[in-house]
C-alpha cells in the first residue's frame, strides 16, 4: 500500500507553488462556458411570475391569454387556487417561449386574484414583530450575576448586522432537456454529484436518469446546492414542450429576492472586566433572521474564538419574516457572531482605557489556541503599523479626516470533505484524472492538477483533468471550505495507487522491488540509485494493451493524518473617515491567517482577498432594505444594491502562516475564515477614528454623521 502523506515541504516540486490558474487564460478571454451562457439548438427560454405580495392566497389563476400568445409552448401553474404565499416573489407560475422577450410578455399575461393577508419583513426592532419572535432559550455557564457584581468595569452595547442577499455575478438557474425519459442538466452548482439526485427526488425520477454537465459557475458563496422550484420548473416545461431544452435563468431582481440571503444579527451586550483587562463575564440578548424559517444561532459560539469565559449568559430569539429563507453564506453565522463579539471587546478596551491589542492577547487563554492567536495579533499589529498608527478611541488630531486601527477574529474547521478520483494511465503515456468535483472559481482544476502531477512526478501538463460531469466519480458539493482538502486527498491517493501498479510493471526491468521505487521528474527509478531509470513513456508501454485505472478516496470520518482542520486568523483594518461627510475610506486590510498545508499559495492568498473584499461590502455599504408597508425589498438592482467597486478595497495585505507545525495538519480550506474577521475589524477601526460607535453596519454615511450627532449630544 502506497504512503499516501503529504510529501516533506523540502521534497515538493509542485505543491506549494504559485502557479496560475489553469484556466485563467480561458475564463480572462471570454472562452469559458457557463451555464448562463449557454445556447442550444432549438432551446426555449423560461420565466417566471412571482408575487407582489409578501403574504397572500390565491383565489384564482387564468394562464389563457398566455397560452394564446404566438411563441409560448408551455404554461405551468406552481401556485394553484388556494396556495398562500409566504414571500413577495414567490414563484406563482412559468412559461416557456422560443424567444425571452415572449416569455416575459407571456407572463404579463397571466391574471391572479389575490387575497392579500399581514406580513411582517422587519425585525431590527424585536418589540415589533410580534408572534413572529420564537425565543429559543436561555444557556448560563458559571455565576454570571456574582461576576457582574464584582466586576471592577462593566461595559454595555447594542449593535446589528442586517439581512445580505448572495448576489453571485451568475444568477441561480440551469439550462435543461427532458423528454421525460432522459435529462441532461447544465445547472449552476456547488454540488455537480449531488444535484442531479436532488431534482431527480423532486420529480420522482431514477437519479440514472439525470446527466449533469458544468464547466464553469459564476459564485454560489453557499446558495446553490439545491435544484429548487426554479429546476423542477425548468424541467417540467422541458417535457411539457415535448423534451426542447428549457433555459431558465433568474432575472437580477428575482435573484436577489428569493435565491438566498445571510441572517441578520442583533443584539445587547454586556461584559465584565477586572482593572487589568481579564473579562470575567459575557452576556448577550440577541435576535435574527433569514426569513421565513427564521435564524437559529448555536449558543456555543457565542463569545466568539473566547469561548472559555467563566461566567456566560446567552439568550437568543429566531424571528421568521414574509421572506424568502436563509441559505448557508460563506461561514455560516461566523461573520455576524465575530463582528458582535469584536467590537463588545473593543469597547471594554476602551471602557477601561486599554489598547485592544493588549486587552484581545490578555484573554487568549479563553480560545483554544492561544499560542496561535497571540502570535498572530503580534504578526498583525507590526504588519500595520499598530505601535506607530494606533491611538486612544477618538484621539486622531486635528482637521476632519480621522485615521484608527480595529481588529478582527476569526475560527474555521475546513477539513476535507468526501470524495472520490479515478487515476487512469495510458499506455501512450497519457495520464486522465476525473471527478465528479466542481470549481467555483477558487482554482481547485489547478490544485487538483498540482497534486496529481506531484504524485507521478510529471509536469502539470502531462495530466488531463476531467471535473463537472456528474458520470465521474462522485464528491461532495463545495461547502464549508472542505472542497480543497477532499479533492486533493482523494487525488493523491488514486494517482499513487495507480503508480503503485506502473511500479509493478516496470519493476522487472529495473531488477528492484516495487517498493524501492519512486516518480521524479517523469522517470522511475530506483530510490538511492538514480542512474536506474526508466523514462515514463517507456514504462508505460511495458502496459502493453492494458490501462491502469485505480480509485482513491478521501473520508472524513476516517484518521488518515491527511487533514485535520481547525485553523484562527486575525485581521487589523485602518480606515480614514471624513467627519465631515461622514464617508469611510478603507486604507488597508492586514490578514494574518493560519492556513495548514498549502497546495498552491496564489490561489490561497486570492482567497483570502476574495473573502474581505466580500466582507468589506458588508462593513460599508451593502444591506438588504425591506419595505413595511408593500412587504417588497426596494434595493433590487445592482445599482441600489450597493457592492465594493475597485476604489473601495484599499490594499489587502496577506501573511499566510506557512511552518513545518501547520503545513504537518494537513489541506484546511480557505473559503470561509478570512471572511470572519473583516466587518468587526472595519468597525472598530471607524470607532478609533472618530471616538464612537456605529453600531448598526454597514456603516455608510447617514450612520457615521448619526453617530458623530449622538457623541455631541
């Protein structure tokens, strides 16, 4: 059995390396395919009719004028009478036209009676909501009264994190051909193994009947991992066309509505402290949503990383809104969780008159790697300059530009997920690795690639890769930043185990056992004797007629020493506000991020930058704005819905920390953690700037100015 560890740091050719995306070249020329962009023969396009309505029953649908429409081939009803809508654009009916512009007209068309009932959207306020609150208990650890009586400071907030929509750049949806029999299924997707057995189960059809096919995927940051209304839709009108392919893409607006959202948090915290900055006590009231099923949080989180806090008292109320449910969204709930924890940190720091670089590694032993999170707070602050830059809350001098510093957390898992690689060598020498993977833009074709040409000791191009079919091996969808850490466990282990039997083949010729040979540079050859070599394609044709073709898997249930998970990471934001205008300039983001095994730096580090530019939008200026009285979302357009364009980012500094100790824990995924940190440490760093608060994010202008009125009053 081959050694399947990661190869010594020292040993490695290809791992490690910043090599650029494979496909790069194909995605900045424009010849990439996505599913949005695909246009087969004879297809049809697809629309929706959502409700207006953000709660309401149907009493009647008339499709007729819809069918008589010339270019409509198919009409179906979703919401039949007697259905009540729970969210305004609630799918309500679909059409189906060989042109998009008919299909919308179509659409138009349809007449729905509507007996329109009470809605609730808005929850910031938690005395407004009603029944719609559902408190899920109270967890105490500890004698939290006694520590807030004997505390030498006590310090108090309120502070919320609203409602964000996904808004990837492609917009859920798929392109699909049924003929009721066989499909073929170009969806958008995290998950090109799992989503063909999930739209099969909607339609009640054998999963062997769905072939899924994607090349590439334009961002699902956790919202797509199901097939949805929308797919079994799409599907339905296929076959109700007589089997045409049916592309049905939402619209921007329908997108950003229903496609899925990340929870809001919202709550009052209150800490304890002795004179020396040890926290003694946390307590917290806080409430969220993600629409209508509401928005659970797991107590344990709460202090965030410092969860060892003696004395702890944690009550949390989910509220369910007419709005369309949460979806998982890049580190479920951490974002909110470490925003909320940070700054409540912050100003005890500043309660107690205390530098909060001091007062965040004072209380490291209340995380569980405190070693790490000190280190890293010292690597963070001389990156930013935090001796120099860094001055007492408000105190930044004259003149109505004010700088501060602020610092963020974050904690993640990210070990592998499970997956399977079929390594299949070729007499001529050609090596083919498949998987039924998915690459949503973060370069996993180009780690898999590095770690099977490591294995073989062959250049990268010497290995075709396979991934997006659902007809190859089967991996698990992309979440939790465990693609990474699965894919390239089971890529390892498939091409070892089929150099094992190239091994095989060829040890006859080198007159030495299979296990004193090695792949180096493409040649075997023995170990210790290099001058014994065969060149790669010589020892291949020792297959003769035969193929090697060996499977490899990754389980994480399994201890395998492969990857262990379980990283930490902190962030330093420095900002500039004008006082004046209330605007927020970032200057600088420092990332200092445990890591684990590196397959590939470049694409780490993009992650990394990728992770706080989306954070960032969060901090400064994007939030999901719900109408009272009509129960609709206003911000419906990318124009309204505001994200960060390249002047807002400022320069993203990046220290992954790359050792022997973390490399030897193996692959750990860098979708999630560098995300964590990014809005508490914008927040506190407008906090130092100006000497108060904002405590709602994002904190855009109106917000900077309120806070700066409040601070004169």
């Amino acid at each position: 059995m081959p050694d399947y560890k990661w190869p010594p740091m020292d040993k490695r050719r290809l791992i490690g390396k910043p090599i650029s995306r494979l496909d790069g070249a194909e995605k900045a020329s424009g010849r990439a395919k996505y599913s949005s962009d695909l246009n087969l023969p004879g297809m049809l396009f697809g629309a929706l009719l959502t409700s207006p309505h953000a709660h309401a029953r149907v009493r009647s649908i008339d499709t007729s004028e819809a069918e008589k429409t010339a270019g409509v081939k198919a009409v179906r009803v979703i919401a039949t009478p007697g259905t009540e809508i729970r969210w305004a654009g609630a799918e309500v009916a679909a059409v189906a036209a060989t042109k998009e512009e008919i299909a919308r007209d179509a659409v138009r068309k349809i007449k729905v009676d509507y007996e329109v009932l009470p809605h609730v959207v808005r929850e910031d306020k938690l005395s407004e909501v009603g029944t719609r609150a559902k408190p899920a208990g109270e967890t105490v650890s500890g004698d939290p009264d006694a520590a807030f009586k004997e505390a030498d400071v006590v310090s108090e907030g309120e502070y919320g994190i609203p409602v964000l929509a996904h808004c990837c750049m492609e917009p859920h949806g798929q392109v699909i051909a049924w003929d009721g029999k066989q499909m073929t299924y170009y969806p958008t997707t995290q998950g090109v193994s799992a989503i063909g057995p999930d739209l099969a189960k909607t339609l009640e059809i054998p999963a062997t009947s769905v072939h899924v096919q994607q090349q590439h995927m334009g961002g699902g940051f956790g919202s797509k991992f199901q097939s949805d209304l929308w797919g079994a839709e799409c599907a339905r009108l296929s076959r109700a066309s007589g089997g045409s392919p049916v592309k049905l893409f939402l619209d921007r607006a329908t997108d950003l509505v229903i496609a899925g959202v990340r929870p809001s948090l919202w709550g009052k915290v209150k800490l304890a402290a002795k004179k020396d900055g040890t926290i003694t006590a946390w307590q917290s009231e806080t409430w969220s949503t993600g629409g209508f099923g509401g928005g659970g949080l797991n107590a344990d989180l709460f202090p965030y990383v410092y969860r060892e806090v003696p004395n702890r008292r944690i009550q949390h109320t989910a509220v369910s809104l007419n709005a369309a449910s949460q979806r998982a969204w890049r580190a479920p709930m951490h974002p909110q969780v470490s925003f909320i924890t940070a700054v409540a940190m912050e100003d005890m720091a500043a309660s107690l008159k205390m530098d909060p670089l001091e007062l965040f590694s004072k209380n490291a032993n209340y995380t569980a790697r405190a070693e790490v999170y000190r280190a890293q707070l010292k690597k963070a602050a001389e990156l930013a300059g935090w001796s120099k830059l860094w001055h007492a809350r408000g105190d930044s001098g004259k003149g109505p530009i004010k700088r501060g510093l602020g610092i963020g957390i974050s904690t993640w898992g990210g070990a592998g997920h499970a997956s399977q690689c079929r390594t299949t060598i070729h007499p001529d020498g050609s090596v083919v690795v498949e998987l039924g993977t998915q690459d949503l833009g973060t370069g996993t074709r180009t780690v898999i690639t590095q770690v099977a040409a490591e294995s073989l000791g062959l250049p990268i191009n010497a290995i075709k890769l396979n991934i997006g079919d659902n007809k190859y091996p089967p991996s698990n969808p992309s979440g939790g930043s465990t693609t990474v850490g699965g894919v390239c466990s089971s890529t390892r282990k498939s091409a070892l185990n089929a150099l094992e039997k190239l091994f095989a083949a060829v040890a006859p010729a080198l007159g030495a056992p299979v296990d004193q040979l090695e792949a180096v540079d493409g040649k075997i050859q023995v170990k210790g004797n290099p001058a014994k070599n065969i060149a790669w394609k010589a020892a291949c044709q020792k297959l003769g007629m035969q193929t090697i073709s060996e499977m490899g898997a990754n389980d994480p249930r399994a201890t395998l020493g492969l990857n262990t998970g379980g990283v930490g990471g902190i962030q330093i934001a420095d900002v500039s506000v004008d006082v004046e205008t209330g605007v927020v300039k970032l200057n600088r983001i420092v990332i200092v991020q445990d890591c684990g095994l590196i397959v590939n730096p470049k694409t780490s580090e993009s992650q990394c930058f990728g992770a706080a530019t989306m954070a960032l939008c969060g901090a400064l200026m994007e939030e999901r704005v719900m109408d009272r009285v009509t129960g609709r979302m206003l911000n419906t357009g990318l124009d309204f819905y505001k994200l960060a364009g390249i002047s807002d980012i400022g320069n993203i500094i990046v220290h992954l920390d790359i050792s022997p100790e973390h490399d030897a824990r193996g692959i750990i995924g860098l979708g999630e953690p560098p995300v964590n940190p990014t809005i508490g440490a914008i927040s506190n760093a407008v906090a130092n700037a100006i000497g108060v608060r904002v405590p709602t994010v994002p904190m855009t202008p109106d917000r900077v100015l309120a806070a700066l009125e409040r601070r004169k009053a």
